[in-house]
C-alpha cells in the first residue's frame, strides 16, 4: 500500500530529521560552554600577567585575582567601585594595585593600574589604554618609553606634594618634547592615587578582610561601561580592565581637552 509506505517514509525522515536538530543543538551548546570556559580562564590568565607586570610574582603568595576590595573614590577617578587586588607574602599584606582614571588627559581618559607596597611606595604604573596622539602623548606606554617608570619607589613624600608635577610645572617628573598634557594627567592620576592608599591604607591592608567573593566583584565591573573607541595597548592590561574602567565619561572627556 502506497500510502502507510509514505507516512512511514514521512515518519522515518521526521525521525532523522529530530536526532539531527537533536545532536545539533546539543553540540553548539557544548561547543559554547567549552568556549566560554576558554575565554574566562584565558581572560583571568591575562589580568595576572597585567598584575604581574607591576608586582613581581615572588613579591606574593596569595591568589591576586581572588583577594579584592571594592573601592570607590574621587582620587581615583572611578565612578563606580572597582576592586583593588590586595598582594600578601607569608600571610602580611605586601602591595595593592589600584585601578584609577586620570579623567584630564589630552584626548580624555587615561586608565591606568597602579601598584602600591603596604610602605606607601609605588610598586609600578602600567597604562592600559588610552587615546593619547601616537608620537605625542602615547610616550607613557611602556612599550614607547620607560618614562612610566619613573614613577616606581617614589611615594607621597618623595617628592614631596609640589614635587608631584611635571618639570614645566616646576614638579620632578619629565614632560614629553610637545607634548606636557598627557604626563601632567599621568603624573596628577598617580599622585592622588597615593594619597588615596595614604587615607586608606588600613582598609586596604587588612589582613583579616575576607576576601570579596569573585562573584560581588564581577556585579559590580558589569554595571561598567565598555571603553569605547579606546586604544589599548597592553592584551593583559586591555584585559584586566576589560570592563572594568569606565573611559567615556562624558564629563571627563569634556575635561580631557584642556589646551
Ligand atoms: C594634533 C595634536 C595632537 C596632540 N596630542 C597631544 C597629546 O597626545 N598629548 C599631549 O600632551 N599633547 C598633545 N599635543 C600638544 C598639546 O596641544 C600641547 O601643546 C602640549 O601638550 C604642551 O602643553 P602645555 O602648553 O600645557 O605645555 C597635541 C597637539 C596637536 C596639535
């Protein structure tokens, strides 16, 4: 009989048809949690190597990522909390590295990591993106010159508050030929950023503090807003402040023009 052949042909293909969309389906979602998993572990491997360049890894021995205060200043330029990565050695408190906005550079916002040992001094600045003029104010990339360095092992008073300027503004650190806007921001970000750890040391260092859990941290760098347009200059720092540094502060970028 033609037609029970047709409807079990029919049946037959529907079957076929079902375990296909079936082992599909089931496939891209395996094959999406697999990715997901990827991108977390490489992006929370890329924040380390952005940590590490400030701190040494012998300079530590806990689990950076995981032992963070939320903090939320004007001196740091953040509108919304943001988590400090608290540094211990053999249980004590070693550094912290704050994450900061210098709001006035040339072309608005600067985003910068700063690490800070429990003594006051600066243990490193790294910039981790920007959108300073290539050849002009992108000389505060690591990679273009070792002027951000300058600022490792000073601290609030060395220099002392005058001398946390840049040379044209009668302060210690070195302006760029041309271009004075982007070190002056940089130089005022790391400073304020010392004088927030000066005012705050104890919360920060405390090493009782449990730790805030991943998942309170990360609600928090969701309500960010993803830097737009921003170069980015560093993978590992790009990432460690992938969400994490609001950069298109309209006020901020009003303020950023200042020649
Ligand atoms: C197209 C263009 C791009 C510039 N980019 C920067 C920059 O990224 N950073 C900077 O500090 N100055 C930059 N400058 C120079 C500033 O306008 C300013 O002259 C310089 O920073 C010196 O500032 P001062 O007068 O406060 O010393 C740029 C100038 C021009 C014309």
């Amino acid at each position: 009989m033609i037609i029970p052949e047709l409807s079990r042909s029919m049946l037959k293909n529907s079957l076929v048809l079902g375990l296909f969309a079936i082992v599909t389906v089931g496939g891209v979602t395996l094959l999406q949690q697999f990715t997901a998993e990827r991108i977390q572990a490489s992006e929370r491997a890329a924040q380390l190597r952005a940590l590490n360049e400030i701190l040494p890894r012998d300079s530590y021995d806990n689990q950076l990522l995981d032992s963070s205060v939320l903090v939320q200043d004007p001196l740091l330029g953040t509108r919304q909390p943001m988590p400090a990565y608290v540094a211990m050695k053999n249980g004590q408190p070693s550094a912290v590295i704050l994450q900061t906005i210098a709001p006035d550079g040339y072309s608005g916002a600067i985003q910068l990591l700063i690490g800070v040992q429990a003594d006051g001094r600066v243990a490193g600045v790294r910039v981790v993106a920007h959108r300073e003029t290539p050849g002009l104010g992108d000389r505060i990339e690591l990679a273009k010159s070792s002027w951000i360095r300058s600022f490792e092992n000073r601290s609030l008073s060395d220099p002392d508050a005058s001398g946390w300027a840049v040379k044209k503004d009668r302060g210690e650190f070195d302006q760029f030929a041309g271009a004075t806007i982007t070190p002056r921001a940089v130089v005022g970000a790391v400073h304020r950023a010392l004088q927030y750890f000066a005012a705050h040391k104890q919360e920060l260092l405390a090493a009782d503090r449990a730790p805030i859990a991943a998942e309170a941290a990360e609600a928090a760098l969701e309500d960010e807003v993803e830097p737009d347009e921003v170069t980015t200059h560093s993978r590992a720092g790009a990432a460690a402040t992938r969400d994490t540094l609001q950069t298109n502060d309209p006020q901020a970028e009003q303020e950023g023009r200042t020649q």
